[in-house]
C-alpha cells in the first residue's frame, strides 16, 4: 500500500466504492457521467448524511434534475426517494412537479 492512501477511512472507501458503481451504472445505461469525486463528497460530505441513503420513501437518493443531461454537479441533486417517484409517476399524466423540486437539495443549497 502507498503513503497516499493509509489515511483513507473505511467511510472514504465506502464511498469511493459508491461512486464507482454509479459510474458504471450510468455508463450501463448509455448516460454521461461528468460528475467529478470532489462534487460526489459534497453531495454526501458525512457519514450522517450517508446513513440517510437507501430505497424506501423517505431515503434519500442523488437523481438529476434533466434525464436528458448528463449527471453532474449542476443538474444533480439530493431527494426522499418518495419525491422522485411523485415526480416520476406525475410526469407520466402530464401534472405538475414544480412544487416537488421545491424540496430537492442542490450542490449551491448544501
């Protein structure tokens, strides 16, 4: 092991780990990736805030604001998974989702 990688805590790892299985899934699904590791750390800067991730409803998940854009700092965001399914199944019948993405957090609001 090199010097520059003996102060990584199990938390960076875990994280590393996530980005890299996003990345790939991104790339799975024909998307472009242009979100860099420093923005990736902002959106989910604690293990506090990490602990908060997961499928349920009220978990929260990084999703992009433009499906038709690429994942990265400015078009992604933090939402309760519940909200982006709303958003998802509202879209379908031609409602209104401006007052959902009222609740999401961006890069510029944490």
């Amino acid at each position: 092991m090199t010097t520059k990688y003996k102060s990584l805590t199990q938390f960076d790892v875990i994280r590393r780990r996530a980005y890299a299985r996003a990345k790939c899934q991104a790339d799975f699904r024909f998307e472009d990736w242009n979100l860099k590791w420093t923005d990736f750390c902002k959106f989910w800067p604690s293990e506090e805030i990490w602990a908060l991730r997961g499928t349920k409803a009220h978990c929260i998940c990084l999703t992009r604001r433009d499906h038709t854009k690429p994942w990265d700092a400015k078009n992604c965001c933090l939402m309760n998974r519940g909200d982006i399914l709303a958003i998802n199944n509202r879209s379908k019948h031609g409602l209104p989702v401006d007052h959902i993405w009222v609740r999401a957090r961006f890069l510029k609001d944490l």
